[in-house]
C-alpha cells in the first residue's frame, strides 16, 4: 500500500453534492396518463455521503398504488467532467444511468438518462431530472421526458425540505 499514489482529494463539485446529506420530507406530484389527474405522493429522502465523494439517497414514498422505494446514487467524474449516477426503484427492473451538468448559476443540477418509453412500449427515450437547491434547507426535482418532437415534457414535480 505504501506505492499506492495519493488520491485527489473530493473536487468543488463533489462538495456541492454534500449539501443534500440530511433527512428530507418530500412532496410530489405525477402525471399517469393523458386526462388523468396527477398522482400525489409524500414521502421521505435520507442522503447519506461515501467518502465525501458520493451521495446514496435512499427513498421512500407513500402513493395511492402503496409505497415505492427507491436508491439514487449521484458523484461527479473529472475525468468525464460531469455529474454521474444511477437511480433504481421497487416497481421496475431497470437501472437508470445518469450524466448531468451543473448550470452557470451553481444551484441547478441537470441529470439525464435513456431508458423503456413508458408511453410507446418497445421504444426507448431520453429522460431529464432537474435538481435545484433553492436554500440549504429546501430543494426541487423536476421530471421530464422527451417526446417523438424533441420537446421536454415535464411530467413530475417534487418539493424537498429539510427535517428540522
């Protein structure tokens, strides 16, 4: 071990991510489906770091359908120079691979992933997750999907705070 070269110690980008750690309560909101009305949820969000490197959310939440737990991993690559991660879920067999950049501003986090279109089974599209941190204590996701047009379609929205 002692030829083991020094790692590089955790970047700026990596300690913008350690602002989540914590305990969260969350609410949301989903679209189902053309004329349906959304589906609200509550739930909580538990973000714990690895290594000052990564962050592990571990995600219940309470729907109509029953709960959904779900695991988001999120670090940042140097050598890619862009935000990584993954996101599983207890109610599909996929795992979500996410790359993703920081906006100009430092507060707003823009992961996306390709995976099953949920609206054209056997197709596959391109997916958007917007991370905003509006204070240190309160932080919004906002979903969206691509359509055939190349048009953004939000399709979910949720309000983090963080438990006192």
């Amino acid at each position: 071990m002692e030829d083991m070269p020094d790692l590089p110690p955790p970047q700026k980008e990596h300690e913008w991510l350690q602002k989540m750690v914590g305990e969260w309560t969350s609410e949301s909101e989903m679209l189902t489906g053309p004329d349906q009305p959304p589906m609200k949820a509550t739930g909580t969000d538990s973000v714990r770091s690895l290594g000052g490197r990564w962050i592990i959310c571990d995600i219940s939440t309470d729907t109509p359908m029953g709960t959904i737990k779900a695991v988001m991993t999120l670090g940042y690559s140097p050598e890619k120079g862009k935000y990584i991660g993954t996101w599983v879920d207890s109610i599909t067999d996929i795992l979500w691979v996410y790359e993703g950049t920081m906006d100009p501003t430092g507060t707003i986090l823009t992961l996306e992933a390709e995976g099953p279109n949920m609206m054209d089974p056997g197709k596959t599209a391109k997916y958007r997750d917007v991370i905003e941190m509006k204070n240190n204590d309160l932080r919004t996701l906002t979903s969206y999907a691509q359509g055939d047009d190349g048009q953004w379609i939000k399709f979910g929205t949720g309000t983090l705070k963080r438990k006192k």
